[in-house]
C-alpha cells in the first residue's frame, strides 16, 4: 500500500510510521511527505529517511482548491492510495476529499468526540479532567469530527503539566497509529466499510 503523510510540525508520528515501515510491522510505502510550512523539523526527518517531499506555502496560492489540485496531482504522480494526517494543521477541502474519499485517516490526541480543534492537551488540562486521549479516525469536512476508528484513554495525572501530559499522549499515539494504520490497510476497509 502506498501512502503519503501531511505533517506541519516535530513530525514525531511522522517518524514513528516511518520506523515502523523499517522494521516491517506496518506494511506500507511512504511515497511522500505533505507538508505546508517549510521550516518543520518533520521535513528533516523525511530528508534523513529519503522520503520524498512536497512542501508549499498555502497563501502564495489563490484558494485551498489550487493547493489541494497541486498536491493531488503530487500524490498521483507518486501512486499514492491512501493519506495519513499526523499533526497537519489544516483542515481538508473537497478537492482532496473528492479525490481519496474515505483514504485520509486522522489522528488527534483527545477522545474524541472531547477537545476537537488546536491544543487538545491544553484544552484537557484547563477543563480539569482526570482522562483524556487518542483517536484514530477518518477524514471529513469537519474539524476533527469524521467517523472514529480506535480510542484510547489516557489519565491526566495530578500535577501533570501540557509536556508531562502531553508526551504520556504521544507515547500511546507512536504505539497506536502504526499498528491501526497497519490493521487498516491489512483489511483494506479503508474507502469500505467503518468500523
Ligand atoms: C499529534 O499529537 C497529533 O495527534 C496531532 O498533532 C500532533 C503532531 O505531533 N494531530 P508530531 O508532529 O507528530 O510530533
């Protein structure tokens, strides 16, 4: 299966599919890595691995449909089947929805359907809960709201700060994403069924 993902930051679950592209537990490509702001450090990580970018600054074009045409047009070139967001800060357009319907998996770390948006670990620990946690989900027009995959709780613990807490989330999501990735792509009911 080829895939590609689009990260705008550190690029630590970048990295984590890609280790577990390398030691065979998650069957797949990475054809390429997607990336808007082209001073992340997730573009280091993919030039060390030598995985293919695409980067572009997304206001030297007209409309997000002429970024997304550009970028499905990149993602063709390079066979890509199916996209893998990890910490893409954008929402997707109808371009990019049309073209990889049911394709584009998403991970966010909160349970969903709790903290949507941007800092969900900031959001968790202001709202004073005792859990928070990953989802695994796929890809709509929305901010975080497409048909869930997998969850995991995570405990808040006392005294946690948004690094404590939120390096105990990106453990988990290291762990979890390959491996539903993985489970995903295995039974192909990616662009099937949910669930
Ligand atoms: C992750 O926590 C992911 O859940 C969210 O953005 C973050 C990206 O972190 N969507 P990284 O760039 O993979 O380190």
């Amino acid at each position: 299966r080829k895939i590609a993902v689009f990260a705008s930051g550190s690029g630590s679950n970048f990295q984590a599919l890609a280790d577990a592209v390398s030691n065979g537990t998650l069957e797949a490509d990475i054809e390429l890595l997607v990336c808007d702001k082209p001073g992340a450090q997730v573009i280091d990580r993919a030039r060390k691995l030598n995985i293919p970018i695409y980067t572009f600054v997304p206001n030297t074009f007209p409309s997000k449909a002429a970024f997304e045409q550009d970028i499905v047009n990149e993602l063709k070139s390079h066979g890509v089947e199916y996209i893998a967001l990890a910490g893409y800060m954008r929402l997707i357009g109808k371009v990019l929805l049309n073209a990889y319907e049911g394709r584009i998996i998403n991970i966010h770390p909160s349970y969903l359907p709790a903290f949507p948006g941007k800092d969900a670990v900031g959001q968790a620990l202001s709202a004073g809960v005792s859990e928070t946690g990953v989802t695994i989900h796929f890809v709509d027009s929305g901010m975080d709201t497409g048909p869930v995959i997998e969850q995991e709780k995570i405990p808040v613990l006392p005294g946690d700060t948004r690094d404590t807490l939120q390096q105990r989330i990106q453990q988990a999501e290291h762990k979890l994403y390959p491996a539903i990735l993985h489970k995903l792509l295995q039974k192909d009911t990616i662009g099937g069924i949910v669930q």
